[in-house]
C-alpha cells in the first residue's frame, strides 16, 4: 500500500476523485505537513467516519491525532478550543449539521469571541467540518441547511464547496486560516461525480467566489449542492436563448463583494438559490450587497428560490422542501421577461 | 464506593437464578413476554428487509434489545409517558405504537411521528439525549396536576456523554419527578466502544451524583428489566423520586443499516455472544424449563405476528401520497403570512416530484 501510494505521489500531479475522497486527500496532506493538526469527532477514527472521511487516517497517523471521542459535541468542540489556545489546530468533525446544536453555545460564546476578547492574544485556528442538506433520503434531523445561523455570528468564517477541486483546496486554506472555519459539506455530492484532483498541496482563496458558466442575461448565485442544479437548468436555458452567468459563491462569510457586483452589472437580472430557509437566509444578504453595489444596474426585482420557512420534513416531502428545476426556471423567465 | 452487581432473575439456560417472583411471572405473564418480544423481532426482520429492498429508507434495528425493550414497555400504567429513541420501536410498539405508522416513519413520512391517539408515546427523539429533560418535565407536570402518572425515557450508552443527560436526571432529582431513566448499555455508540465513551465501570453508578437509585440489570433478561423498571415506577408514584436503570444489552447488527459494523468490532464474536445471550433463546428455554412451551402455541402466534405485520406493511405502502400541505400547515396553529406565501407558490409551480 505504502509503496502504491509513493508511486501515485512522485508519478501523478492529479488524480480522479470523488468530493468525499478529495476531503479525505486533504485531510491528509494536513496531517503529513503538519504536526499541530489533529482531527476529532464521533466515529471518525476506527470506523473511519459515518461518510467515510477520515477513512484509514487513524491507522496512518495513530490514535493521537486521529480522536475518536465520547458523544459530546460540546464536548469536543469545547476541548478543541482548549487545544487551539494550546498550539494545535484542531479539525472537527459534526456528524450532521443537525447535530451541532449541542456545539451551538461553544462556537457562539467562544469559539468566535476568543480573539476580540484577548486582544488578539490568543486565536482559535479551529475548522469545524459537517455535512449538511437534504435529498438524500436521510432520517429526520440529518437534511437540514442553517448556514445562516452561522454566518450571523461574527468571528466564524463559512464555506462550503460545490466540487471536488474546491473542496480539497478550501480545506486546505481553512486549516491554514488562523481563524475558525466552518467548512460545510454537500453530502448529496460526496459521491456524485469525479474529477481530476491535484495531488498535494494547493488553496482556494476564502472570502473568493468563482463563475461557473459565462453568461450575459440573468445572474444565478448558488453555493453548495444546489450548484448541480442551477447548472442544469442554465443548460436548459441556453435552448431558450437565455444566458445564464453562474456565480458559485464558496465562500459564504465572508462574500466575494467584488464578483456579486461585477456580475450583476453585467446581467442586470438576478436569481438566487439556496436550499436552507427563506426568511434570515443569505439570500436577503446578497440581495443587500447588490443593493448597495449594484442598485441602479438593476432591470428586474431579484428573485429568490429557496427552502421554505418550514422545518426540513422528513424524506417523502424533502423533494418538495428543495428548490426544484421547475421553480428556479419559473425564477430565471420572471426575471428575463420583467 | 457503592458497587453495582448485574441483577438477572434467569440465567442463560433460563433457568432461575432468584425464584422468588416466580408466581408473579405466571404462564400467562411469560407468554405475553414472549409474545412481545417476537412480534418485534419479527417486525425488526421485515424492517431490514424492506430497507435492502428499497421499500423504506435507512432502518435502525435492535435485535439484542428486544427483552429490555418488551420487560420495561409492559412494567408502565395506561397513561404513563414515554419518550423514546430511534432505536426503541419495539418498546414503543409494545406499548401501544400503531405498527403501520412506525412503518411511514421509516418510511420518510411525517405522519409517521403521529403518536398513538390512545397512548403518550413520543415521536422518536433523533438527537442524543435531547428527550430526556423532556421526560423530566412530563413527570413534574403530573406531580403538579395531581395524578400518579409517570414518564419513561430511553437512552443509550452513547447518550450518557451529553450534557442533556446530566440535566434531565439532575431538575429531576432536584424535583424528586416520577421518572424512569432507562438506558440500554449496548456498548456501542455506533463505532464507540464504552471503554473510550466513559471511565466509569458502568452507567448505573452515574446515579450517585444525582442522590437517586442506581439499578444494574442483565438487560437481556426479561423479567430482570421488568421486575426492576416496575419497582421504580412504584418508588416514582409514591414521590420518592427518579431512578436510574441500566440494562446491559448487545447490539446484534449493526447500527443502521448504513452501518457496517465490520469496520469497528468482531462481528463473529458478536454472533457467538448472541448465541449464548439471544433474550429470546433465553425465555424459550425458560418457557421449556417450566413446561410452557408448545409447538402449536408458538406456530399460532408467529402465524398472527406475520399476518398482522403484513397488513401493517400493505397499509404503509398503500398510504395517499405524502401531502406537500403537511410540512406548511402545521408549522404554527396558523400560518405566517411568509408560510401561506410560500405554499402557494409551491402550488403553482410544483416540486421536485
């Protein structure tokens, strides 16, 4: 196996991975270069993570950097603020994104306060990863889509890649952040696709969005699984004569301030998809960002296709909870013919 | 330090190891154990299949559990609460849950959370530990409205590491609320063995902190679960406050069935335990041993147990569609205008379906 892997490493520069192998790959380029990062969480040593993320990692790199820990996510998230003041660079992982709420008080309280209130003295350089969304016919609780409980707090930063490519690369940049990073993982697309992977080490910026597709009429902003869908529909548009310019936003606290308005004075037409809920959710954020950068660009009302201000229902109903081809082509036509 | 022995009332050959209550445990109360305990299990059986065939979503299966679940469902009174967990349908069920809609329930239905209209069975709690402050609550409330009712809730080893665990057992110990701790130590907090969940030697002692009873049973022993489930709920009734029991169980299989329990722990190992340990092996013996066992008997109920999960399983998927209107209407008594707005759009436009 040892002797496979080097082979890999010194003959490929990338490899063909799936979303959950490239967090996995990254995960393990942390490990091997650096010393300080550890990986903690609920079944994510032996068992190799309920997804299957830290597979093999405990075995390579022991059970000193690879934790299994009691069920306690306080707990752990708790001790991870510990080992951050204390040098080390902690990446945890949430089972489910339904299931930080016990680490709530902990990321609230401390985890985004440490900084301001040492003056900067100390820093917590902490990634919280959790997979998160719905269509996957997952039991009650495993499907929800709160990113914006957490970009409402200030001093945590969020993102949340579409892809393979950006997962491994935001990973990286977010351990390499010396401030904490929630890093959210579309579970609906861990094993959907493949794509070509760099090998080693390499960062996508945070705070930095990315154009998908080129198009000159209706703007779509998405981030995270709903990325495949926007894309589809864009497709379907083109037949149409519609262009549509996808914007992958990545990185959801901070913005990309910049590509939203340069987007947006080009098309002058705006949707945005989210799966998490309408009211407070981020779209009422861009729709503020294009406001102040972008008002006078505007030749239609933005649209906004999103969950609905209902609980995450269980999996028969989650299919209608989602934004669906239909609403977000329904959403683009409103906004191209206004 | 107080210790806390396994308290069996049966052995593994089923034979008595405290005959004292042997006229309590009659033929009739024998054979309604055993009853429950293989209509669960033959419920649990068609639950995994149906899963491997596609026809429900992700199941959770208890065998091993099924004498703990049944010995402490049968101990609680008509209008007492209970609050389970995912894995504890065949507690629920033995209490009274209707079997068609657990099915919708695995089935990704949110009428599957319906309780029984005759009994106060909570929807299955999903996060750790979360129900048991809740039972807590439900207990005190029938303390101030002046009725001996009581609450049971279940939890797992794994549960005992969050926080809600020590402040449901603590406001209840504070407020001496007539209520059941019930965990069932299967060992496995899915990969987690208890030796890296916890330091202490077993869950039972945890009841110390708190200044209430700590009661360790084989929780595969039926009568064991049983006998000790019903003496808390006594001590409950009459004000004397919330116990703490653990039963000591094995979990067969895995922990879902996207689990792949191979991973983490000796599955033939398992296998071999269950052999000598099976609660329902366990209690067939018994029966034998006191001469209640017939061929004929048990071929009659197994015949009814089928039948009736058949029916349950063709009711379940010949259920009306799941209705859209269900996940807007009952978000609040009446909608928000945000709510209504968005249902109507749905409406026009349509799902994903």
């Amino acid at each position: 196996m040892v002797m496979s892997n080097e082979i890999i490493k010194t003959k490929a520069t990338s490899q063909s991975l799936t979303m959950i192998q490239a967090i996995t790959d990254g995960l393990k380029t942390m490990l091997d270069s650096d010393q300080n990062t550890i990986i903690m969480g609920e079944d994510v040593g032996r068992n190799g993570g309920v997804f299957r993320a830290t597979d093999g990692l405990q075995e390579t790199f022991g059970e000193k950097r690879v934790i299994d820990t009691p069920l306690s996510e306080a707990g752990f998230v708790g001790t991870a603020v510990g080992m951050a003041l204390a040098g080390l660079k902690p990446v945890v992982e949430i089972q489910f994104l339904g299931f930080i709420y016990p680490a709530f008080e902990q990321i609230a309280t401390h985890v985004t306060r440490m900084r301001m209130r040492t003056l900067g003295q100390y820093h917590i350089p902490m990634v919280i990863r959790a997979p998160y969304g719905a269509g996957v016919r997952s039991p009650e609780i495993h499907s929800e889509s709160v990113e914006a409980l957490f970009t409402h707090l200030p001093g945590i930063k969020v993102v949340c890649p579409s892809n393979a490519y950006d997962a491994k690369g935001l990973l990286l940049a977010a351990v390499d952040d010396p401030d904490p990073v929630l890093f959210l993982e579309p579970m609906r697309l861990y094993r959907g696709s493949r794509e070509e992977v760099p090998t080693g080490d390499y960062r996508i910026e945070i705070g930095k969005g990315t154009r998908v597709q080129e198009g000159n009429d209706v703007t779509i902003f998405a981030w995270g699984a709903m990325i495949p869908l926007v894309m589809k529909v864009s497709e379907q548009m083109k037949k149409d004569g519609i262009s549509c310019d996808v914007i992958d936003l990545r990185s959801l606290y901070p913005l990309d301030r910049d590509l939203i308005a340069d987007s947006v004075q080009k098309t002058g037409r705006v949707v945005i998809v989210h799966e998490g809920h309408e009211t407070g959710g981020l779209g009422s954020e861009i729709i503020s960002i294009i406001n102040d950068t972008s008002f006078l660009y505007l030749k239609a009302p933005v649209e906004k296709v999103t969950g609905f201000d209902v609980p995450v229902p269980l999996f028969s109903l989650e299919n209608d909870y989602l934004p669906s081809t239909e609403r977000v082509e329904t959403a683009i036509r409103k906004a191209y013919t206004f | 330090m107080e210790s806390y022995p396994l308290y069996q009332m049966i052995d593994e050959n089923g034979e008595w190891v405290n005959k004292s209550y042997e006229e309590e445990f009659n033929e009739e109360k024998v054979k309604e154990f055993y009853y429950h305990m293989l209509r669960i299990r033959t419920y649990d059986q068609k639950g995994v299949a149906l899963q491997r065939q596609g026809r429900i979503g992700t199941y959770v299966p208890f065998p091993g559990h099924e004498g703990a679940q049944v010995g402490s469902a049968l101990a609680l009174s008509e209008n007492d609460w209970m609050f389970p967990t995912y894995r504890d349908h065949g507690a629920s069920l033995t209490f009274g849950a209707d079997l068609d809609r657990m099915l919708l329930h695995w089935n990704g239905r949110i009428e599957g959370c319906l309780p029984s209209k005759e009994k106060r069975i909570m929807p299955a709690s999903i996060p750790i530990a979360t129900h048991l402050p809740h039972a807590t609550g439900a207990a005190i409330a029938e303390v101030y409205k002046g009725t001996d009712n009581a609450a049971i809730a279940y939890f797992g080893d794994g549960a005992t590491s969050e926080g809600d665990f020590h402040e449901g057992l603590n406001i209840a110990s504070v407020f001496k609320a007539p209520v059941v701790f019930f965990n069932q130590n299967n060992g496995y907090a899915i990969s987690l063995p208890i030796e890296k969940q916890m330091n202490s030697e077993t869950i039972a002692q945890k009841a110390v902190a708190y200044g209430i009873p700590g009661v360790r049973v084989d929780g595969m022993d039926v009568f064991a679960v049983h006998y000790a489930v019903k003496e808390a709920l006594e001590r409950a009734r009459k004000g004397q406050g919330p116990t703490l029991i653990e039963a000591v169980v094995i979990r067969f299989g895995a922990h879902t069935t996207a689990d792949d329990p191979s991973k983490y722990r000796d599955q033939e190992e398992i296998n071999r335990q269950k052999e000598a340990k099976d609660p329902l092996l366990r209690l067939k013996k018994h029966l034998q041993f006191r001469g209640f066992w017939s061929e004929e008997w048990v071929e009659s109920i197994q015949s009814d147990i089928r039948k009736e999960i058949e029916a349950a399983v063709e009711k379940m998927e010949n259920a009306p569609a799941a209705n859209t209107d269900d996940m807007f209407d009952h978000v609040f008594r009446e909608p928000t205008w945000t709510i209504s707005r968005q249902k109507e759009q749905l409406g026009l436009i349509g799902g994903n379906r």
